[in-house]
C-alpha cells in the first residue's frame, strides 16, 4: 500500500491549485519568456508598435498619467496592443526579480495621486490586501480615461502599468484586453506575498472593465442590467435590497415567543436537532436563536449531521429530529444504529416523501446499468456522492466496491484511489456537473509542473495525472435542480455586472459557472466547494478585512442555495460584532448577492406549488414565486433562484407537531419516523450494514488519509472474480 495522502484538509484543495483555468481561446502565439529560474507558456500579442511613449526615456521621467492620455494618438484600433507590446519589450530583458521591482516602482510614480473625494468605497477594488482605487471616465472622442492609486508602491506600480496601456483606448480595446495577457509580465519574486499583491492585475483590469461596460451603457440611454437581490450585513443592521432578500432577512429576526416555545419542549423531552443549511430561512432563524439556550442544536451541510446526532445522544437526547430530505435521515437512522443508540428516536419533518433529485437519480435503472459496466471492468471503484439514499449505496457495494464522497472531499478521494491501486478505473455519480467539473481539474493539472501537481497531492505528477485521464468515467444524468440554474443566464449577468465580486461556488453548479469560479479563484476573488467550504470562505475574507481594520464593503455572490444566507448572517454578524465599538473601528460591511436565474419567474397562471407544504404567493402580474415574495423576484417552483422545494418542506410547524407529540403520542408520529430498512440485497445482507460501508471506508479516509484495507481488498478481489468481496 502506497502511503496516505497529504495531511492538509482536502477541503483546502482549490486554494492549493496556482492556475486552474481553461487555455486561452484566442488566436495568440505562446512564447516562452525568461522570467525568474522557470519558463511559462504565455500568449504574445502579434502587433507592431506603431506609437508609444518610452517611460524610461529623460524626457518622459517626469510625465504623469494625464501628460501621457494628452499627448495625440493615432487613429488605429490597436494602440492598447502597441502598448502592451512596449511594455513587455521593456520588462522581458530584466530576468532579476529585484530589477523587475525597480522597474514597476518606476510606473508606480508616473501617475498622480487620486484626489480624497475619489478615494470613495465605490472606487475600492475588492480583493487586494492593500486599499486600491479606480476612477473611469468616458471623453468627448469615446476614449476611456482612467485614474488609479493605493496606499502600496508595488500596487501604484501595477496600476501605473495598466493606465499607460489602457488610458485612451477605445471601449472595445479595454473590453478585449484578457487576463491572461497579464500573465506575460511576470512578477515572481516580489517578497511580502506574491500572488496577493500580483492579483491587483488582475482585479484593477476587472474593475477597469466593469466601469467601462456601465459608462458605455450610460452613453448609450441603456440601464446597465438589473441588479439581483441583496442583503447587506453590518454591525448597524441587515439591509435588504429586492423582494426576496428582504423575504429572506425577515426571518432572521424570529418572533421571540417561537424561539421560548420550541426551546421549552426541547428541554422538557431532550430532542436535539440536525438541520442542513438549505432549510427555510423561517425555520433556520427559530434554530439559530434557539441554540443560545439549547445546545443540542445543530447546522451543517450533510456531511456532519449524522456525526452531530451522535454526539447528541450520547449527550442524553432521547429523539432528533431531522430537517433535511430523506436520505439525511436514512443516513442518521443508520449511524445512530451503528454507534449502538437503536434506542434514539429519529424523525423527518413531514407525513410524505421528501426526495432530492440526486439522490433519484442514483435510484434509477440507469445508474444501476451504469455501475453493471463498471463491474465489467475491473479493477474498478465506485465513487458515491453522499447526497444518495442508503438502499443505493448498499445496492451500488454490491456491484462495484464503492466509497462515499463529499463536495469537499471527492477530488483528494479519486487522486488516492488512483495513487494506491495501480491501473484503476473510477466510476463516480450520480452528479453529472460535478464529475465534468472534476474531469476539468484534472485535465487542467495535466498541464501543470510536477511540483505543482505534487503540492496537490504529494503522490502524483504529470504523468500519471495523464495516465489517470481515461480511466475517470462518470454518470452523465443526474443534477441538482438547485445548482442547475446557474447556467449561462446568470454567468453572464455575473460577468456583467459583478465580475469584480467574490463569487462562491458549490462543486455541484454547471461547466459555465465552474470555470468562472475558478477563474476569481485564481486570483484570490473565489472559492469552488461545499457549502461549509463557502461558509469559510465568506469567514476569512471578513477576518482579513477586520484585522485590516479600513472601511470596506465585501460583496459576495452566493453560488449555491439561498437558505445559506441564515448561517452566513449570522457568522458576519457575530464577527462584525466581536469588535468592540470605538473611535477606530472600522466601518465594514458584507454583501450578499443572490443570483436569479431567468428562470426565477413564472409566467403560467394556473401554476402550483406542488406540494401543500410549500408557500406559493401570487403576485399582481400572476408569477408565482416562493416563499412568496413580490416584484418578480425570488425563486420559483422550478428552483429558479437557488431555493430547493424539497427541504422547504421542512417547515416550522411539523417540527412544532413533532416536539409536541413526543413521546407520549408517537402513534401520531408514525409518518413521520425514520425508518429502518428490515429489506436485503440480493445476496442477503442487511440494507443498512451494507449501505453503511462505503460511509465508514469515507470516514477512515478522513481519518487516516488514505483508503482503508478492507476497500483495497474488495477492489482488487473483484478484479479476480469479478464480484466485490464484501
């Protein structure tokens, strides 16, 4: 057996990728530049100077921005170009890093300072550690101009080498000018953190453009695209921009005589409660308060809540209560059995079916045909997302041997399968976005140095990365009808209108979105992952910004369900609030952006909701909506904006009925328990043992990094007899 995987958490798998991102589609040639001690393929702009000014020249030591945008230009369409063209014959000889510095301090004082009015929150670029400003006008000829400073010399010397370039060029020349350009002035070696100060490129270019797209739409009479709702978090409030934000911040402040009720009956009968963070904001903001007086109170994403129920009951509780969809509570029915507390009641929150498109996905004849060929060709591994019911899992063991999977978890899970089982092919579902998006990385890793592979994962390279390749099939009919939604309608919007945002992403959203989260990820403006990977994100952004202690406004697209925004309120309000208030203390405020897809709005009238569990609203215009919100906005019954019906079906009042009815009149309850499988596979095992088997190889994963024994044997079993020894 090969040794275990790096011991860095695997949730911290994007932040360990320098470059994912997709090759330039554009017509340029990759040249090899001599840049500190390494060669990168960068794409050359093929132009000829045809006019620029030389910044080193003694006539131009003392020009600044202004001088240079006043001096004549010639009418053509590349003059952006012939200057980048300049810029980097200027920078290409200088192969020392510290003579590379000297050199971008140079343009750092070719420009004057900004004027204190135009140092303002709007003219802040987000994602610099240090405070950076852009101010953008469009002239009489139709020429963008633009003024930048920052309180850093090495910034104002990326800013000053950007205005030269682009300060007097057409829209369209601003507009076409591509991040990976940037990548061609090569900056390693700069000391006091490389890529955060090397990402003001990137993210002034962005704000450039951004300003340029809205000025060019003011000139024309054109509204620059409506925004998507909002809630503003600050130590002052909640402010709500949009129908359904202000839906969502309603309920963040519960109905105190709610909270006292729930909690009474939670003490009374020890029920502890795990809920994911999808639930309805009505309900998550009864659980939040809750839990500042009953402990046994729990919100995660899907992966801990089982681990949650156990700690409770050992604790005491008696029954948990599970707000979530039905594999949730499958899967917490089973651990509390496995750990011994068979005698712990567990209840789901309503009388009928809550299901999840993914986890129907996996129960389809498809994906059982789908794993038949899989145990066809062995040595082969089966690599289950959890968000999968506990009789699928226990049927898929029995075809192929399987291991569970997170969000957070998969990638690190597939690379070590493929370090220790030499010759392996993995099988992963039901997610069709997610196994395409993990195809992508690899492919994108494929690229990479041996050293940056190996900070991955220590045990791979370029080769085998390459090798692995095609041997990683994956299911290709299973979605999340939540992530779904972020298809081009609102990526577009996003790059339009927010492209100079933190943009968050959950592993499970469509190509287009991935390689857009990936992009702001690579220059520290993103984050691709879980739920709670998302939550931590938000969290470390917000430290840095406190610790910064400068008035500053973070603005965060939420890339995944809305119900998230509970848990993220309170997090940022609790943190914003940590500072004791002074003199000093910085005015900092975090924006949370909810992407409408367009198909947040219903046109049908004589549409419903589905299900008498959940909120359909009518609006003037007939658009149904939910949780029933006004103005067109929100989320429809299609799961238009982020919002997934089936754990709105978690509803505050089943789980008042359930607190209530226990324990006395469990008889009322009997819809509403967890039930356990008494069914068997087909070769007459337990449902539950054997679909609790691919959790339990996960969490020794987790543990020890690396797979356990007993998976190892069952693969390489089966690859001799074609059936899994289990």
């Amino acid at each position: 057996m090969n040794s275990p995987a790096t011991s860095s958490s695997s949730s911290r798998f994007f932040s360990s990728i320098p470059s994912l991102k997709p090759p330039s589609s554009s017509s340029i040639t990759p040249t090899r530049l001599p840049f500190s001690n390494s060669t990168l393929n960068f794409p050359l702009l093929k132009t000829t100077p045809k006019y620029f000014i030389n910044p080193n020249s003694s006539s131009s030591s003392s020009v600044c921005a202004a001088a240079i945008t006043s001096t004549p230009v010639p009418e053509t369409s590349d003059l952006a170009a012939s200057k980048f063209d300049r810029l980097i014959a200027e920078f290409l000889p200088l192969t020392d890093p510290v003579d590379r510095v000297k050199h971008l301090l140079t343009y750092a004082a070719k420009f004057p300072p900004l004027d204190e009015e135009n140092r303002t929150a709007k003219n802040r670029v987000m994602g610099c550690t240090t405070q950076v400003w852009v101010d953008a006008k469009l002239d009489e000829e139709g020429r963008m101009r633009f003024m930048a400073d920052s309180d850093s010399e090495l910034s104002r010397g990326f800013c000053g080498c950007l205005i030269w370039v682009l300060d007097g060029a057409f829209p369209e020349e601003v507009l076409d000018f591509k991040i990976e350009d940037l990548g061609l002035l090569n900056f390693g070696g700069i000391s006091g953190g490389v890529n955060s100060r090397v990402n003001t490129w990137y993210n002034v270019l962005i704000s450039m453009q951004k300003k340029t797209k809205f000025l060019v739409a003011e000139k024309d009479g054109k509204v620059f695209g409506e925004p998507f709702p909002s809630m503003v978090i600050s130590a002052d409030g909640i402010t709500a921009k949009g129908g359904f934000a202000e839906t969502q911040a309603r309920y963040l402040f519960p109905d105190e005589s709610q909270v006292n009720d729930l909690v009474k009956h939670l003490k009374e009968k020890n029920i502890g409660i795990v809920a994911h963070f999808y639930m309805d904001p009505e309900v998550q903001g009864v659980l939040t308060a809750a839990q500042k007086q009953w402990p046994h109170i729990h919100i995660s994403d899907s992966l801990v809540m089982a681990d949650r129920a156990v700690n409770m009951a050992k604790a005491g509780c008696q029954f948990i209560a599970v707000l979530g969809v039905d594999f949730m509570s499958e899967n917490v029915r089973a651990i509390l059995d496995q750990a011994g507390y068979d005698k712990v009641g567990v209840y789901r929150m309503s009388d009928e079916r809550i299901g999840c498109s993914l986890a129907d996905a996996a129960a389809t004849t498809e994906y059982m045909k789908y794993l038949e060929i899989a145990s066809l060709s062995p040595p082969s591994l089966h690599v289950i997302y959890i968000n999968t019911s506990l009789e699928t899992k226990a049927h898929a063991h029995e075809l192929v041997p399987t291991i569970t999977c997170t969000s957070s978890n998969v990638v690190q899970t597939i690379l070590q399968a493929f370090a220790q089982i030499p010759d392996l092919t993995v099988y992963y579902g039901p997610d069709s976005y997610m196994g395409a998006n993990i195809a992508e990385l690899f492919q994108q890793m494929a690229l990479m140095s041996d050293e940056e592979i190996s900070a991955v994962h220590p045990q791979h390279n370029r080769n085998s990365i390459r090798s692995l390749l095609p041997r990683l099939q994956y299911f290709q009919d299973g979605t999340c009808i939540v992530h779904d939604l972020f298809g081009h309608d609102v990526v577009e919007k996003i790059n339009d209108m927010y492209c100079d945002a933190f943009l968050t992403a959950h592993f499970e959203v469509p190509g287009e979105m991935f390689s857009l989260a990936m992009e702001a990820k690579r220059r520290g403006m993103g984050v691709v992952g879980s739920t709670q990977n998302i939550l931590d994100f938000i969290k470390q952004r917000l430290q840095e910004a406190l610790d910064r202690n400068i008035d500053d406004h973070l603005q965060f697209v939420l890339g995944t369900e809305s119900g998230m925004i509970t848990s993220i309120a309170a997090t940022v309000r609790a943190m914003l609030m940590s500072t004791k208030p002074s003199p000093k203390r910085a005015d900092i405020s975090v924006e949370i952006v909810f992407p409408v897809s367009s198909d947040s709005v219903s046109n049908t009238k004589n549409t419903s909701c589905g299900s008498s569990n959940l909120t359909g609203v009518e609006d003037p215009v007939n658009l149904t909506v939910v949780p029933g919100v006004t103005n067109g906005e929100g989320c429809s019954i299609h799961g238009g904006c982020a919002s997934c019906p089936y754990m709105k079906m978690n509803s505050l009042s089943a789980l008042l009925k359930v607190c209530q009815n226990l324990p006395n009149d469990r008889h009322v309850l009997f819809a509403y328990e967890a039930g356990r499988f008494s069914s068997q596979t087909v070769n007459g095992r337990s449902i539950a043992d054997v679909g609790c088997e691919p959790i339990l190889h996960m969490r020794h994963f987790q543990a020890h990094r690396e797979l356990p024994a007993k998976l190892i044997h069952q693969v390489c079993r089966s690859s001799v007899n074609g059936k899994p020894a289990l």
